[in-house]
C-alpha cells in the first residue's frame, strides 16, 4: 500500500512537471500561438465560432488566474510608494484614452470600429505587461502595483471614460458596463483571492501552470472574434491593424516620456512604459462583444495579436540598452 501511494505520488509529480514545463513553453511562445490560431479562425471561421459566446466566461478564467497570483507584497507596493503608483494608473488611464480618442476622430472608420479602438484605450494594463517590464530589467515591481490598481479602479474608470470619448458614435450605458467589468473582473479576481487565502497550500502547487491557461483562454477569444467577423476584417483589417500600431507605439512612447518628464528612474520608465501600452484586450472584446458588436471587437482582437509581438520587442530594447550602459560604466571603472 504504501509502495502504491509512493508511485502514484511520483506519477503526480511527474505529471505536474510536465504540464510546468508545457506552461513556460506556450507563455514564453505566447506571441506566435495568437498568431497561429488568429490565422486559422481568419481562413476557418466555422471552426472557431462556437467560441464566442464563451468570451466573458474564458476572461473571468484569465482573471480569477489573477486573482490566485496576487499577494499581499503588490498591495504592500502601492503603500510604500503611492506617488508613483499613481503616476503609473494616471498615466494608463490618460494616454491610451486619449490616444484612442484621437485615432477614431481623425481616421475614416466605422462606428463600430471607433468604439472598438477607445473600448480597448480604456481598459486597464494587461498583466503580460509585468513578464516584459522584468524581461527590459525594469521595475516589476511596480508594474505589477500598476497592473494590480488600474484593474481594481477598471470598473469605475473604464465605463466613465467610455461614456465620456465614445457617446458621439454609439450609445453607451455607463451602468451596463459597469456591472460587466465587476462581474468579469473584479468578481473573479476576488474569488482568486480568497481561495489563494483558503488553500495556499494548493495554489501555491498549481500557480505555475497558471499561464498555460491564460494561454488558452486569450488565444480562444481572439480566435473567437477573428472568425465572428473574418469578412469585417478582409475588408478593412489593414486599416484597423495600422491604427492598433499606432495606438500601440505611441503609447509605448508616451508613457516613457511621461515618466521620464516626472524625473522617473530608467527602470521605472521602462515600466510606465510597457503598463502603458499593453492593454488587456480581452476585457475590450469582452465588452465589446456583451454591448456593442462583434465588429467592435477587433480592435481588441488585432490589439491582442499586435502587443505580443511589440511587447517582446520593445522589452529585448530596453534591455540590451541596459546592458549596453552596464557594460560602458564598468568598462570606465577599470
């Protein structure tokens, strides 16, 4: 018997390490999975549309995820050094708003697609923003109080900011959205929570494999939207992907020169930077697809697509000029 449990002990074991190992595989190629299955709903939409009713489900997945991560040290972060907390939620909420604002108005797009691209500039930071502040040797640290705070304040600020840019193209029900955002945001996360505190034991077993189903999940519902409106996107996707680099790359390089005018440490630009330009586009297509129109949700859809291959890219930068410093510096000390 006692043989029996060791065995089964070493199966489970080996089973766990495995599906770590499969987990740091998909994270770490995450890019070139959205990419795949982008691809595949855009030439197979039949195979992906069943998906989209389960869009708001598969987010509160990505959450409560989230909410299993948190610990109280990214709390203890926004009280040690509330000043640049905030700087980092003013900036979030300022630049991508406004920039999104912008784009809609001065660009021949649609209603729908005006809503879509200000849906996703006023979302929260995306938590794949925290993996690429440490991979460009910023201050994770602070990325992480960034990203935990802005999604906390997401179901206050995100409706407002929507109701305030987006009201002169479509209706907007400043209450709908709020609700949504607690139910697909909030909830889950404070469910992760409380379970993290009820069977830390366990959570701390399994959160490795966190990202694998994190994984799933964002690459199921850019799938999802993709195949919803693969004819919307033939016929002005090269548009709406112009105006997502856009949007992308000028808030990577505002949010670098708002730090950076506050008289921010590099490490703390770089990580303004990066929450500032990822944005969880899963909760804009979330939203987009619950209120709006699937049509609405591309933007939230090439945006995920688009900031996975930006981000790494951006993060290699920020590194290698860290590097670059570090090594010039101590080349002058010898």
């Amino acid at each position: 018997m006692y043989n029996s449990f060791c065995i089964h002990k070493l199966e489970g074991e080996e089973i766990m390490g495995t599906l770590v190992k499969l987990s740091n595989f998909v994270s770490n190629t995450f890019a070139i999975w959205v990419l795949v299955f982008a691809a595949l709903a855009f030439f197979e939409p039949k195979a992906f549309t069943w998906i989209a009713p389960y869009i708001v489900p598969l987010l509160g997945i990505v959450m409560f995820g989230m909410g299993l991560t948190l610990s109280a040290n990214d709390f203890k972060e926004v009280f040690a050094r509330p000043i640049e907390v905030l700087i980092g939620v003013i900036a979030q909420f300022l630049i991508m708003p406004l920039l999104a604002f912008l784009l809609a108005t001065l660009l021949p797009v649609s209603p729908e697609v005006a809503i879509g691209i200000i849906l996703v500039g006023c979302c929260p930071g995306g938590t794949a923003s925290n993996v690429m502040t440490y991979l460009a040797k910023g201050d994770t640290a602070l990325s992480v109080a960034v990203t935990s705070v802005s999604t906390l304040l997401a179901p206050i600020l995100t409706p407002s900011l929507i109701l305030l840019l987006a009201g002169k193209w479509l209706s907007v029900s400043a209450g709908a959205l709020f609700w949504s955002i607690v139910k697909v945001v909030l909830i889950p996360i404070i469910l992760g929570l409380i379970v993290q505190m009820l069977f830390k034991k366990q959570v701390k077993a399994t959160v490795q494999i966190l990202p694998l189903v994190s994984v799933i999940a964002i690459v199921a519902i850019v799938a999802a939207v993709v195949a919803q409106n693969q004819q919307a996107i033939a016929k002005s996707g090269l548009l709406i992907f112009l105006i997502v680099v856009a949007h992308n790359g000028l808030g990577l390089l505002l949010g670098y020169w708002f730090a950076k005018l506050l008289k921010m440490s590099e490490p703390k630009q770089k990580a303004i930077s990066i929450e500032v330009g990822m944005q969880n586009s899963g909760l804009g297509a979330a939203l987009a697809t619950a209120h709006f129109s699937p049509l609405a949700a591309v933007p939230s859809a090439i945006f995920s697509v688009w900031h996975n291959i930006s981000g790494p890219i951006v993060a290699t930068y920020f590194r290698k000029k860290s590097e670059k410093k570090e090594s010039n510096q101590s080349t002058i000390t010898t």
